[in-house]
C-alpha cells in the first residue's frame, strides 16, 4: 500500500511538472537512405520520430509511420535521444516531428508512462531535412573550429546557414576546451546549432585534442553520431568524398596531463589502417572530388600529435588524389597551395575567430574565409585537377 501511494505521488507530481525538450533537435549521420534526431529532454522517456513526405499535404492529414529509438529489441528509456530513420530516397525532403513520452516509474516491469513533449505542426512548420545524394552536382558546406566555449562567436560565424544555402555543416575540433557536462556542450555548441541550422541541416562532427578532455569525454559518442560508429569516417555527398580523421591528442601519450590514460599512438595507427582501405577503396578513387577534414594540421605545428599525423596519414593521403585538407588547431589562418610545401594537395587551415564556406562541384572548389563581421577574408579557387 506504501509503495502504490508512493507511486501514485510520484505520478501526480510529474504529470504536474510535464516533461520538456532541453537541446535539440540535431540533424546527424545522414546519407542517402537514412538519418538520425538527436535531443535531450529534462525527465526520462521512450523517444520517437514521425516523418512525412514533403508533398504539400497537412502533416496531420493521414497516420505518420513512427520511428523508435530501439536497443537489441526494446525500446529505450532515457534522456538522451537518438533515433534513426530508415528505408529513404537518396537526395528527398522529408518533414519530421519529434516525441518524447515521461517514464515516470521505470523500476517495476511495466513503466508508467506520463506526459509527452512533441514538437508542434499545427501551429508551426515541421522540421524539414534532405537526404544526400551522390549524383548532385555540387556541395555546398561551411566549416568551423577551436571555437573552445564561445557560442556567440559561434553564433555570428554561422549565421545565415540555412537549408537553402548549405548542406552540411563541420565542427572541425575543438568546440570546447574540455567536455565536462551534458549542460556544457549544450550551451556551449548543440543548444546554439540546434537553434541556428541543426535541425534541418546535418552537423558533422570532427573530434579534435580538446573534445579528449574533461570528466564527461567519455560520454560524447552519446551526443556524437557518426555513420560508422567511429569518429572517424567516410560518406559521399554530391561530387565529394568527404573523409573525416580523428587527430587524437596532441602531446605524447605518458604526459601528465593524460593521468596515464592516453592511448592514442596505437588509435591512430589502427585510425591509419581504416584510411589504407579507404583510399583504396572505389568509394574514395571514383569520386570526382575528395576533401578530407582534420583537427591538427601536418604542417606549421611541431608537437607529438603532429608528427603522428605526418607520419601516419599524410603518406596514405600523398598520391591519393586528394583535393583539400581542412585543419584548425593553431587559431591562426594558413593556406598552402598543392605541391607548394611537402604535399601534393591544398591545405587550408582555419583560424578560430572565422567561418570557410565552400562550395564544390566537377569544376572544382571554391572556398571563401569570412570572419565573424561576415566579411570575406579570403578567397581560394582550387580547379579540378
């Protein structure tokens, strides 16, 4: 009888506070056939995503098919929100809603369900999204890094990032200078993506040194989805091979600062066997365009983790056909033309106070640096080789 009342109160006062969405939604691992929501809610619940066709009808004028977030059969209870959709037309708009359902007894075996949080499409417009497609004829993508905190820098770089003008959007390393607390990364960059582009265009992340730091490091593959499971990856959108690369950290592993904890020679060297396949593979060589994404640069930089990424990737990237390679790490801005210094590809590496938008296609690449006034800073022309 004392736990029926306990129960019964627990119930009355959750139905009472409701249950909201704290961060979100995010766009992640999109391709051509699927992609990922991710958001956080303040209360535990059991997630889900109804998506429609972008066909002009009313998001409410037949039953949506609805997506759960799933694991080894059952349906998930937690804050964190990850929930796939599958079985999709390459290079299609959807519309999409989110739904979160407060579990608000999870001990006993049959969890009592309390109030729903859900995005409203009778009063405001769905969320919209386009699957990628490798037959489109340019990418159009902005990129960011070391931005260590600063959302309102962060706000002013990427301002005007709309589905209309991008398709995709990288945090190129280093969005914080430590991962610390859920409450952290959300205020510091997934609460400001989400409210700016997120929602309807896909954030790509690129792990850098700093993302290794901090007591909640462990944890950002909850927040992080990628399309292979790793932070480091391939996917194709329009005419470009887009290969993104794990840096590591930047000092040798039995550094003090790592509290013996680092092993990040032996990742790398794995890291570097995937990159041999992938340059092999026909993926990667029969794309008109390759640009690969990295947080510390091969060149201009003397540290540990340099070195590894000199003597590690670079060797499986001379000779590939690569195109671009976007880096950050030294808050400074340098751009080395192809064959100009030891490597047969353009290196363009971002400062941490400016935004590289680019847009490629089969003639080639251009890409503007802005700065956070807006501004154009530079402007790079790289020809199809």
């Amino acid at each position: 009888m004392k736990k029926l009342l306990a129960i019964l109160l627990l119930f009355s006062a959750a139905t009472a506070r409701g249950i909201e969405t704290e961060t979100g939604p995010y766009l992640q691992a999109v391709g051509e056939h699927e992609f990922t929501v991710v958001w956080t809610t303040d209360a535990d619940a059991v997630a889900w995503v109804e998506v429609a066709p972008d066909d002009g009808s009313d998001f409410y004028a037949v039953e949506r098919p609805r997506y759960y977030q799933s694991e080894h059969g059952r349906r998930t209870i937690g804050r964190v929100h990850r929930v796939t959709v599958r079985g999709l037309e390459p290079g299609t708009c959807y519309r999409y809603r989110i739904f979160a359902q407060q579990i608000l007894e999870r001990e006993s075996s049959h969890p009592i369900g309390g109030r729903v949080a859900a995005s409203r499409v009778y009063k405001h417009e769905p969320y919209r999204m386009t699957t990628l497609d490798a037959s489109r004829p340019k990418v159009r993508f902005s990129v960011v890094n070391d931005i260590h905190g600063n959302d309102s820098l962060l706000c002013r770089l990427l301002d005007g990032v709309t589905r209309a003008n991008t398709d995709l959007v990288f945090f190129n390393g280093d969005m914080t200078s430590s991962v610390d607390s859920e409450e952290q990364i959300a205020r510091a960059y997934l609460g400001p993506a989400s409210k700016l582009f997120a929602s309807e265009v896909p954030l790509v992340m690129v792990r850098g040194n700093h993302e290794n730091r901090g007591t909640f490091s462990y944890r950002l593959s909850d927040y992080v989805v990628t399309p292979e499971g790793r932070f480091y990856y391939m996917f194709r959108q329009g005419p470009v091979c887009f290969v993104v690369l794990d840096c590591g950290e930047d000092k040798p592993d039995n550094d003090i600062e790592y509290s013996g904890l680092a092993d990040f020679d032996r990742y790398r060297a794995e890291q570097a066997e995937w990159l041999r396949r992938a340059v092999a593979s026909d993926e990667f060589r029969n794309a008109p365009l390759r640009i690969v994404l990295l947080h510390i640069p091969p060149l201009h930089y003397d540290w540990h983790g340099g070195h590894e990424v000199q003597e590690r990737f670079m060797p499986l990237l001379q000779g590939a056909g690569v195109d671009l390679l976007l880096c950050g790490h030294l808050h400074r801005a340098f751009y080395t033309p192809a064959g100009e210094d030891r490597y047969d590809f353009p290196i363009l590496i971002n400062s941490n106070r400016e935004c590289v938008r680019v847009e490629a296609s089969a003639d080639g690449i251009v890409a503007e640096v802005r700065d956070a006034a807006g501004k154009v800073t530079r402007n790079i022309r790289i020809p199809k080789r």
